[in-house]
C-alpha cells in the first residue's frame, strides 16, 4: 500500500511536465504568428494547399476525408474508448497502466492542444476548405495530435509489450497513420504545413511526458514493491526448480539428468518466457535446473558459484548481451557450453551468430546443435578491471549513447531508446588519441567514437566492422570521426551501402584494413580511410587505445567508469558455444567438444 501511494505521489510531481509542454507549445505558436509570420519560410507554406487545391480528384477527396475522419474528435475518442477496453478485458490480467498511457496521452494532448487555442490565434489557409471549420486556431494541427497520440502510443504499447518480428512492421503501419492524417489535413485546405508539424510536436511531447510518468515509474514502484523471483527467492540468489510430478529423483530430492543453470534477467526474460525455456530444457534431458537471477550488483547472478561447484553441464544466458556477456566471463576457457534465449535490447552476439529472432526458437535451434569455439575479447584499463566481452568495446559517441539510454526507453522500445540518446550526442567534441596495434608504432588520431570489435553487424545488419568474424582469432577496430553535415552524411551512405556488400577476403594478420582489402578501395597501402575519411580501420590481435582525457567507455552494451585507456586482447575459441550451425558458416558442426577456429568466409 505504501509502495502504490509513494507510486502516484512521484506522478504527481510530474505534472509540471505538462505545463511546461504547453507553455512551450504556446511560445511555438506566438512564434509561428508574431515573428515568423511574412518571413521565410513561412512565406512558402501556402503554395502547397494551394496547389494541392487546383489538383484535386474523387480518389484524393476520398483518401482524406477518410483520414481525416480517423483523426475526427469522434474517431479518436471512440478508437481510444475500444482499445483501453481491449487492454483491460482481453489479456488474461487487465493492462491497467498501459490503459491509463493510453487514455491519458489522447486527453492531455486535446487539454494542451485547446489551451494553446486559447491563446494562439491563426486563420486557416485561404483556400477553398473541404470541411467545415471549427471554431480554434489553425495552429496547432488538433487532427495530427490526436493522431500521434492514440496511434503513437498504440506503437509505444505494440513494441514495448509484444515481441517478434511482426511488432516492428505493425509499429511502423501506426507510425505512418500520423503523418499520412496532417498530408490530408493540408489537401483538405485546413491547415498549414507549420500548423501539421506543431501537431507532431504537440503529439510527441504528449507521448514522452505520459510515458515518462507512467510506463517509467511503474518499473521502478514494482522494483520497489518487490525483491523477489516469482519462486520467492532473493534476486541474485539460486533457484532450483523442484523436480516435475512423476519424475525420477535422488535422494536429496533433486531430479535426475544433465545439470544447466539459467542465469535470467528479470526484466528481459518474463514469466512466460521462463516457463518456455524450462519445458525445452527439460525436452532434451536437462531435467536438473538452477535458475539464478541478475542483479545490478551480479550481472551473472550466482553462475560462478554453481560452476566452482561443479557438475554443470551446460549454461543457458536469458537476456541481452550485457547477460551475455557476464556468463561468457565466468564460462570462458573452462569448457562449459554456453547456449543463448535472446530477449535483450541488442541481441548482437545472436545476430551475428545467425540464431533466429525469437528467444524460445533460437533456444530450441541451439539444443539441437553442437558445440563451437569462438573468440571472446580481453579489455583493461585505468579503473577498468580485468573483463571479458563478446561483440564489442568502446569509447566516445558510443558509449556516451550507451551510458545515457534511459532504462524504461529500452525496456519499452528496444533498441530505438539508443537513438533517442545519440541525438544527445552528435556534437560532442572529438577526441585526441593514440593506437598502438600489437606492441607496434604509435598512430595519432583524432576521432568521435573508438570500436574495438569480436564480431561486427549492428541491428538491421549494418555491417560496423566488415571483417569481424567471431572465430577469426583478430580483433577489429574503426575510428569514427565524420566532420560536418557531409560528413555524418558520407558515414551513414557508407554504413547504409554494407547492409548488403559482402565482405572481402580474410585479412593477412598484422595488416590495418578494412571492408575493401588489405590495401583499402582505391589500392593505397596503409589503413583503410573511407568516407572521405569519416571511418578508418584496423585489425590486430592487441589494440591500446590512450584517450588525451578521460572518456565515456563501454563494454558489450554496458556503460563503464570513465578514463583515458583501453587495452584489449582476443583468445581465440575460448569461449564454448552451444549453437544450430557453425558461426557465420552453413558447414557441418564438428563434434560437441571440437572448438572451431578457423575463419570462416561465408556470409549470410
């Protein structure tokens, strides 16, 4: 009870939120009005609703009278009316706070968008209008606001509470409804292009204020209001789960067969998916379980000390890569396999070892494979012990982005939370460095981002680190500096043109090079400089990296301690994986126990 008073107490303290969204909102409007007005410009919005009325049809009258009508005041309540009904009556426990999200993102957007009214005051375009004219201010677009906030907030809820494929594609359909409503508002003649875009505005400030105070607090009142698993066992602690009805079991009670410990992240992997990966364990002969969970303290729970234990037979990561990561440090060179249910936020050690999207199949394929050896990477530094990692380590842009991703964002919308912070950060400063590549001369640079990487494709398959392969026995390494509007644009072309580029020959060891050749795309010898030298690369099998001061750093998606230097090493095939095929190959699996580390060329 006190959890839930603290809980609404904390929202209430943000409402100023929402008066500051509208005071902002009225500030753009007399803007808009008073001081832009009869500039450029604004002195060029007009043609496009009058060009759109000299070229009006049946089809275009038809396509945005029924937009509009989705965007209507009727529309909106009644949509919003049906799916909080949906919410609280088809899940098998009513979603009460992602229908309070809901319904209060559409009521205080329309509250915002009258009180601006009140005081902004804009005619509509003058042009012949195919809908009657309420009596408020063309700015700002009250038909775009409602919109994003009912189909924006259904898209928040469908990336945040679904998972699959399917929720990106049906997020992105919802997404679209928002602009395609303001495109017809201006055809229709009842706004202008700034009045849409102030909708938009309008709209999305709604969505991050209501997200914030709900969806973002109701994760910490429930961190609060309870410590424990969903078995009754402290966070962190080990679980065992008793052995089934009917089942075999020793004379400590424990049941019979081959021993995995899960170490689960409490948040990424639900109850659901929990029980999932207990009925496949249990399928293919794991039926002695341990289940430990994360903490912000343990980030691999209680594994080390069930595997000084002994006996185990095989490690099960229930997470994202920073999970990953924490089981890949403790299992690494002791010949535990490691086997992956991929419910993070990246998921890149999944992605590039080709294992399907969904956590339960992914984990399904990979008991039904063997075992591969692949690299992990060593990093150090000033105030960075000793740890592993298995995709990738860094400083500058991107660990900045890292460290300041909000926690709720990236519960809720995955890895688009990493966007939102890189926005924060594109004009930071560069960063003076030196690189030492395997004991080797000194290379002075300037850069915004330093990527020291085992593997190298981002979401989306965006290629970072071309020639990364998870058992090529190397480290890769780019320097990301672009300069300027054409820099960062010459960069993203780059970076956008390796989705579908396949990668060129291995390396020949000690070389610098990148996804063109030893030699680099134009036949220079030297580090390969691309983009107009936006990004350079580099490959070795030790890498030191010492900043001029201290910089943001981090590991596998994890943010670290600050400082001025990284050091990174590889051990080749250290690491045990239990997976359906070998890495980044459709060859034979060798033999559980076989460790492969011969690079492999083949690139799906």
């Amino acid at each position: 009870m006190t959890t839930e008073n603290g809980g609404a107490a904390r929202r209430l303290r943000h409402v100023w939120l929402v008066a500051a969204q509208a005071t902002l909102m009225i500030l753009l409007g007399f803007f808009v009005t008073r001081v832009a007005d009869g500039h450029w410009p604004l002195t060029l919005e007009d043609r496009l609703p009058r060009a759109f009325a000299e070229h009006r049809s049946p089809l275009g009258n038809g396509l945005s009278a029924g937009l509009s009508l989705m965007a209507s005041t009727e529309g909106i309540v009644g949509v919003t009316l049906v799916c909080v009904a949906a919410l609280l009556v088809l899940p098998r426990a009513p979603r009460w706070t992602e229908a309070v999200f809901l319904g209060a993102s559409v009521a205080v957007q329309s509250a915002v968008f009258l009180l601006v009214t009140i005081f902004v005051e804009r005619p509509r375009p003058d042009v012949p209008q195919l809908d009657g004219a309420p009596p408020t201010s063309s700015f700002p677009s009250g038909h775009v606001g409602a919109s994003v906030a009912l189909y924006g907030g259904l898209a928040t809820l469908v990336l945040s509470r679904t998972r699959g494929p399917w929720r990106y594609l049906t997020a992105g359909v919802l997404l679209l409804v928002p602009p395609a409503v303001g495109l017809s508002r201006v055809y229709r003649g009842m706004h202008h292009p700034s009045d849409v875009a102030g909708g938009l505005l309008n709209g999305g400030a709604t969505l991050l204020v209501m997200g914030f105070v709900f969806l973002y607090g109701r994760d910490r009142d429930r961190d609060s209001a309870s410590d424990r698993t969903p078995y009754g066992v402290p966070r962190g602690g080990a679980e065992e789960v008793p052995a089934q009805p009917g089942r075999l079991a020793r004379a400590d009670g424990r049941p019979t067969g081959r021993r995995v410990v899960v170490v689960r992240h409490p948040h990424n992997c639900p109850d659901e998916l929990a029980t999932q990966v207990r009925t496949r364990l249990g399928r293919h002969g794991f039926t002695d379980q341990r289940w430990t969970s994360t903490t912000v303290e343990r980030p691999g729970g209680g594994l080390a000390e069930e595997c000084a234990a002994g006996g185990v037979d095989l490690v099960v990561a229930c997470g994202g890569d920073g999970t990953v990561r924490a089981c890949a440090d403790v299992v690494a060179a002791t010949g535990i396999p490691l086997a992956l249910v991929p419910c993070g936020t990246g998921n890149l050690l999944a992605r590039n070892l080709d294992l399907p999207a969904d956590p339960a199949t992914a984990l399904e394929e990979a008991l039904g494979g063997a075992d591969f050896g692949i690299d992990v990477g060593r990093v150090e530094g000033d105030g960075l012990p000793p740890t592993r990692f298995a995709v990738m380590t860094g400083a500058g842009f991107d660990a900045a982005m890292v460290r300041d991703a909000s926690p709720a964002l990236k519960a809720r919308l995955g890895w688009v939370a990493y966007t939102l912070s890189a926005a924060r950060h594109l004009r930071d400063p560069r960063m003076r460095l030196i690189i030492r590549l395997d004991g080797g001369r000194r290379i002075r640079r300037r850069a915004r981002m330093v990527v020291i990487g085992n593997v190298g494709t981002l979401q989306g398959g965006l290629e970072l680190l071309p020639r990364a392969r998870p058992d090529s026995g190397r480290l890769e390494i780019v320097l990301f500096d672009p300069r300027g509007a054409a820099g960062w644009l010459a960069a993203a072309t780059h970076l956008a043109a390796r989705v579908v580029r396949r990668p060129a020959p291995a390396p020949s060891p000690g070389d610098p090079v990148g996804p063109d050749g030893p030699d680099g795309p134009d036949g220079r010898d030297g580090p390969d400089v691309v983009a107009g030298g936006s990004l350079e690369y580099f490959s070795a099998t030790r890498i030191e990296v010492r900043f001029a001061r201290a910089q943001a750093r981090e590991v596998d998606g994890d943010s670290m301690s600050e400082g001025a230097l990284l050091t990174a090493g590889i051990e080749p095939g250290a690491l045990r994986m239990r997976l359906p095929r070998a890495p980044g190959a459709t060859a034979l699996p060798h033999a559980p126990g076989h460790s492969s580390q011969t690079p492999h060329t083949a690139h799906h």
